[in-house]
C-alpha cells in the first residue's frame, strides 16, 4: 500500500493506492468507500481486489473536509446528530465536483507506469454506488466497468438521479441489492432497471434475499458473509470480462 496525493482544482486528495506483487503492468480500478471513508477495512477490501491483479486506489471523497487523518467519520446513522452531519458532508459532493475528483483520478493513474489500458473500472458502496455510475456517464471512453454494492438512491426523483444518466454510460454495470434496504426499496430497483433496459446498456441488477445495507463490508452488524463472497465474485467476473481483455 502506498500513500499518494492527487492534485485536483480544489486542493489535494489524500488516497491510497494498491498494487499486485510483480512488475505490471495492470488494468486499473478505483473503489470508491461508503460514507464512513477510508478505513482498515476498506484497505483490506482494495488489497484483496488487487492481489487478484489490479491497480487499486482508495481516495478521500472528502478531502475538502480535511485529510483521512483528521476527519473523524466514526458513528452511527441511528444518531441523529452524526446522521446530519454525514448527510451534510455528502451533500456537498454536487456533479461538478465529483466530476472534476473522478477526472483527477483517472489522470492520475493514466500516469502511472503499472497501469495499462484505455479505461478504468469503479467499484461503490452504499452512497457511492451513484457515484460510480456518475463517474461511468462523466467519463464512458475511460470507464469500461462500473459496480454498485448495495447502493443507495440509485433512482430517486431528483433530476440528475443516477438511473436517469444511465443512458450516457457505455461500461458494463453491475448493481447488487440488499432486499432489507430503506435507501433502495423495490419500486426504485424497479425504476432503475427500467432505465437500464430503455439504455440498452450491459448490466446485471441482483436482488440479494435476507441481506441489509452494507452486506458487503466486513466489521459491521450488516455484513452477510455468504452474499459478501457472492459480491466478491461478480467484481471479479466483471472487471476481468471488461478490464483484462
């Protein structure tokens, strides 16, 4: 695991980058955390992704708000002043910025001598799950995969929902659903995966029975570890189709 910085028009993204042993080179994917950051877990998370041949960057989606070091996202969402504050500290990521971070990103391991080929893929989680699609919509001649782990408000009535920009995407998409999951009930899995098939874009949209928000991360009361294993699977069945070719 090495420690980098990314240069973006509003400061510098603290991030962490992942790769396999050897000398590459190797596609790349960024994995972008769920609201609580960069954390032990998720590097975990970034260096089982990478051993299975992978260049992988963890970045602070909230580098604004100060660095991974200093910023203290540890709570819970049962709480409700934690909760008001992580609502606020998401709503400050609009699409301009997320688009200039995740264009940051991809210039920054475009330079990067073990990475190889055109386009990248994006692993989410929870909130960021929107971001992935984002950043596929943003950048579809860089972006060859984007998954969505148990992705919250992936089609909600907002104008620039993420269901709606699933049409400029041309990666490969996959979305797993926790069936016990407030953030992405039945009618919105339904509306989302309409809008995939009107895109006629390449996706995969799973229902996982009995799982909760957060399945897939391992520490918390959610994780499920059969439908993590599953997860695990599938990113590694899509960025392989998409990336390794």
């Amino acid at each position: 695991m090495q420690d980098v910085d990314i240069k973006t028009a509003d400061g510098v993204m603290d991030a962490k980058l992942f790769q396999p042993e050897g000398s590459g080179p190797w596609p790349a994917v960024i994995m972008i955390p769920d609201a609580f950051g960069i954390r032990p877990v998720f590097e975990e998370m970034a260096r089982r992704l990478s051993k299975s041949g992978y260049v992988v960057l963890l970045p602070n989606v909230f580098y604004r708000e100060g660095h991974t070091s200093k910023l203290d996202l540890k709570g819970t969402f049962a709480d409700e002043a934690f909760r008001k504050r992580m609502y606020g500290l998401i709503g400050t990521l609009t699409p301009e910025r997320l688009k200039l971070d995740a264009g940051a990103e991809l210039d920054f391991l475009a330079r990067q001598p073990t990475v190889k080929g055109p386009k990248a893929g994006v692993a989410g989680y929870c909130f960021s799950g929107g971001i992935a699609v984002r950043m596929g919509a943003d950048f579809p001649d860089r972006i060859g995969a984007v998954a969505s782990s148990h992705g919250g408000r992936l089609a909600t009535d907002a104008p620039d929902s993420p269901h709606r920009l699933v049409k400029q995407v041309k990666a490969e998409l996959y979305f797993g659903h926790a069936d016990q999951d407030n953030s992405m009930p039945a009618d919105a899995i339904r509306a989302l995966e309409e809008a995939l098939k009107d895109a006629g874009v390449r996706y995969r949209s799973e229902l996982y029975p009995g799982a909760q928000h957060g399945y897939s991360v391992p520490g918390t009361p959610q994780f499920n570890a059969e439908v993590a294993e599953t997860h695990w699977k599938r990113l590694e069945d899509l960025f392989g189709r998409t990336l390794k070719a």
